[in-house]
C-alpha cells in the first residue's frame, strides 16, 4: 500500500516531525520511499509518500508530536499536527499487443470498388481498458493494423499519464486537508518517543 505524511500547511517544526515520522516508521517497518518533496531546513520534508506492505492503518488521520521548537526556542506552542494518508493506488496498464482484438471491415469513401470490396478498415480494441481505434486511411489491411496498434499504445500511454498526474494532484490536496486534534498516535520530545 502506498501511504503519504504530510506536514500540511504547517511550520518548519512540522516538517521536521514527517523526517522524524518517516524514521521511526523506517525502524519498524519495511518501507520503500517514493518521493519526497523538501522542507525548508535540511533534512525536513513538507511530505513524503512511500510504499509498504505492513498495516499502518492506526496511523492514518493525524498524528501529534509533543515537543519545544528547535528552531525557534522561545515559541510557546508545542504540539505539532502530522497527516498520515492512505493513497489510492493508480491502475496503470503496460501495453501489451497480445491483449489487442482486431475487428475489419469495408472502409467506404473514396477508393472507387476497392473499398467497397475489401476489408481494410480495422478497428484495435485494447481489452483490459475497453479503449479503441479505428484506421482506415491505408489500402491495406496490415498498414491500417500496425497504424491502429500504435495509436492504441499512444492511447493507452497518455491515459496512464493522465491519471498518474489526476493521482498527484488528489494526494497534493491532501496538505490542506490536515485535521489538528483527534490524533490517532502521539510522540514525545526530539527522540520522537510514542506516548
């Protein structure tokens, strides 16, 4: 599953506990990061998204971190809000040609008895995504299949494109969404100690 930290809107104090979230999950957990996008300190993230195969289903929501500001020692607040999200996973398709069902039929149009005679318009129909293409600009009913299977592939691609991209942007939407209070775990002092 695929699970994403995020500091939020929130201070340079908050981006500092997605690190510190990220390496307390990292020692108990198997995780594989991403990507990450950086805080303003070094070492911080604003978030982060990382894949793993264990349940951390009793972190999802916020996550509070109980400690004095190490970056602005006379601030008063100390508790700092973290999201944790569980990310859709997107469902790309990898083309493959194998799974394609060809469909002829007679083009019509200009081309005088050979398009009334022969078969050479053909329709690709790529099966696990229902998407199709039809070609019928070639004489022949291979050109018209070699021209449909490439701009199936084309489609297939773009589409694959297109959600990663819609998955980015919903994921990103998730920094505003962050609900301070009702915290589902909470952690204690700079050694990110859970209370």
């Amino acid at each position: 599953m695929i699970y994403q930290i995020s500091s939020g809107q929130g201070p340079a104090e908050c981006e500092l506990g997605v690190a510190k979230l990220l390496d307390y999950l990292q020692t108990h957990y198997d995780i594989t990061l991403i990507d990450a996008s950086p805080g303003y300190y070094a070492g911080t993230f604003r978030s982060i998204r990382f894949y793993t195969e264990a349940d951390l289903s009793e972190y999802i929501g916020s996550v509070l971190w109980i400690c004095r500001s190490p970056y602005r020692p006379g601030h008063r607040r100390k508790n700092w809000f973290l999201d944790v999200h569980l990310c859709e996973a997107t469902r790309t398709s990898v083309f493959d040609p194998e799974q394609v069902v060809f469909d002829t039929f007679r083009s019509g149009g200009k081309g005088g008895q050979h398009v009334n005679k022969v078969e050479s318009g053909v329709r690709a129909i790529y099966v696990p995504t229902g998407q199709a293409v039809v070609c019928t600009e070639e004489r022949s009913q291979y050109a018209n299949k070699q021209k449909a299977l490439s701009r199936l592939q084309a489609l297939v691609q773009k589409s694959n494109l297109n959600q990663q991209a819609q998955q980015k942007s919903q994921n990103w939407r998730h920094h505003t969404r962050l609900e301070r209070g009702n915290a589902k775990a909470c952690f204690e002092g700079m050694e990110f100690r859970r209370i």
